[in-house]
C-alpha cells in the first residue's frame, strides 16, 4: 500500500493548498494529491496529522510506545524484563523502519542472538516482545501484516540443570552457617526448593510449628526498593512440609525476635532478595564452590526425584503451575534404573550437621 512520504503548502487565491506526494507512477512521475484550507495553520495542523499517521517509522519508535502502551498490563519486574530485551536484544534492530521488515530480517536477528552464545530462551523472550509490537503496528496501521507472525523459532531446548557434589554442598553450608541468618536461609532453600523471594517475604504466622510445614502465599521483588506481591503464579501459593531439625532451628531463632507478625528474616522489614544472593556470593567464593543461590531450587528438587518422589509432588513443592515445567527442567534427573536412595542418604547427612 502506498503511503504519503512528503507534502508541500502554497498560498493562492486567498486559499492555502495542500499538496500530498503518496507515490510514483510506471514512468518515475510523481502522484500527488491536493486539498484546499481556508488558512495555513489548518493546512499545516493537517499535514502534520498525515505524516505523523503515515511516514515510516522506526523499529526504535515502535518498540517504545507498544512498551508504553502496555505497560499497565504488568507487573514491575515484566516491564523490567521488556525495556532489557528492548535494550540489549533488539537494539541492532532499532534503525530497522517498520514498513521494511520482513521475515528474513527477524531470522538474522534471532540467529545472531544465538550466535553469541545466548540460551533459545533468550530468543523466544525477544520474540514475545517483537511479534506483539509488530501486532500492535498492523492495528494502528503503520503495516499491512505481522511478519513475525511468519517466523519459524524452533524447538526449545533447555539448557540442562547440573548440580554440585554433595561434599560442595556441605561445604558451602558450614560456611553460610558461620555467617549468622544466612545458614538458616540457606537451610530452608535446600530443604523446601523455594524461590529467594519467597522465603524472603516468609512472615512467623506462615511457620506451622504442629504441622512442620511454611506457606508460601507472597513474594519479595527487588525494584528500586523492596515490594511484597503475590507468588509467580497461582500454584505458587503452597503448603510445604519441611523436617524436625530445621523446625528447631526456626524456632530458636524466633525467640530472638518480640513481634509475632515480623517477618521471618528481616523483623518488621524483610531484607531484600538481593542482600541474600550477595552473601551468597561471598559464602560461595570463601567456600570455594562454584553456585548460585537459585541452583538450591534445583538440589532441592534433584533429591526429591531422584528419591522416586511423583513429579507432580515436586511441581507441587516447588510451586510449578503445570508438571511439564518440572519434567522439562529435571527430566534429565530422573531415575532410570538404579535405586534412588539418594534423597535419604542427603537428608540424613544433612540433619547430622
């Protein structure tokens, strides 16, 4: 479809044309198309309206005002995640005008993203920000169709879950033990499999001292400060049973603490999850083994399953919103043959120091 690139104003005859070029014809002549107001600043205001509906825009532009646009529908740490992709991602592509991209363009893309060494996940995050941009271009206008819609991504391969040795991870617990909360935080990590911001947000009336067990039913986000919201996802809010010695722990800690509705690690206020990965770092390197604070997530539901425990138990524990997640993240990890004892032999290793 041919659309208006450049326009003109002339006074003439007390009346100001204005005159719009919306193409070329078969011989290189330019088609242009005329319209009379009765004073310039009408005319101007007009034009104005045509190049801005009309003119080709840049992918730049596009990204920002659908990131704009959206914004409402979520949360603080998506829109986080969309202004990096946008950022990072899709900043060789920002000078791109929207009215030339074509499949081809988006493919080069993606495969440049993952020659540099970047996970496929990374190129669907990238696609779920550019297909939708481009949607939202073809509803306003600005293009005919959403080549995007046109991509073919591939299969997902996920990158596999590998786990330290047992003798790393009770090495790394005596070292976070020597550094007051920090042991128990860790504890509780490995025992439950909970996200940091869980059990970061983790409140004293949420510990069922009868029952043995927490409740998951909020989560800290680091933004610029500190702010309680509901889990990832609905089946993230969960009951999860945890053993007699992390119990005690939890509860001689909690004689230190005056206000029944304190949070757990932080008193009235909570630490940030990102004061919780630092000291890891720092327990981490003193202990000489190389892992990050999410990867007890992972130990967590390692021994679990190689215990034989159902998945869907352990999408339960972790607060998977569907099985598939967990069977996609640790299917790996599952047992094929041989006993899986192992779950017992770390617990019992585990409650003994």
């Amino acid at each position: 479809m041919a659309r208006p690139r450049t326009g003109s104003i002339k006074a003439a005859g007390g009346v100001y044309k204005l005159r719009i070029t919306v193409g070329t014809d078969a011989n290189g002549k330019r088609i242009q198309k005329q319209t009379t107001f009765k004073t310039r600043a009408e005319a101007e205001a007009k034009l104005a309206e045509i190049l801005e509906q009309e003119n080709p825009r840049s992918l730049h532009e596009l990204l920002h005002r659908y990131h704009d646009t959206t914004r409402s529908k979520r949360s603080q740490r998506s829109n986080n995640n969309v202004q990096h992709i946008i950022d990072k991602h899709l900043a060789p592509a920002h000078r791109w005008m929207v009215t030339d991209i074509n499949v081809e363009h988006i493919e080069r893309l993606y495969a440049d993203i993952a020659a540099a060494g970047l996970s496929p996940q990374t190129v669907r995050h990238t696609h779920h920000v550019l297909a939708p941009a481009l949607r939202l271009a073809v509803r306003w206008g600005w293009i005919d169709t959403n080549p995007a819609e046109l991509v073919e991504l591939g299969p997902l391969t996920r990158a596999k879950v590998t786990l330290p040795s047992d003798e790393e991870i009770f090495r790394l617990l005596a070292e976070c033990n020597k550094r007051g909360l920090l042991g128990l935080f860790v504890r509780l990590a490995l025992v439950t499999g909970a996200r940091r911001g869980e059990l970061s947000a983790l409140r004293w009336p949420e510990v069922d001292w009868v029952n043995s067990a927490i409740t998951i039913s909020s989560s800290l986000e680091d933004l610029p400060g500190t702010v309680v919201k509901s889990p990832k996802t609905a089946a993230s809010t969960r009951r999860i049973g945890i053993d007699p010695d992390t119990l005690t722990l939890l509860a001689q800690h909690r004689e230190t603490t005056d206000n029944d509705f304190d949070y757990v690690f932080g008193g009235e206020t909570p630490h940030s999850p990102s004061s919780w990965t630092q000291k890891f770092i720092r327990a981490s390197a003193a202990a000489d083994v190389k892992m990050r604070l999410h990867d007890l997530r992972h130990w967590s539901a390692s021994a679990l399953l190689a215990d034989r425990t159902p998945v869907n138990v352990v999408a339960a524990r972790l607060g998977h919103a569907r099985t598939s997640t967990t069977t996609d993240t640790y299917g790996h990890l599952l047992p094929r043959d041989a006993d899986g004892a192992l779950a017992g032999v770390i617990l019992d290793r585990f409650n003994g120091r």
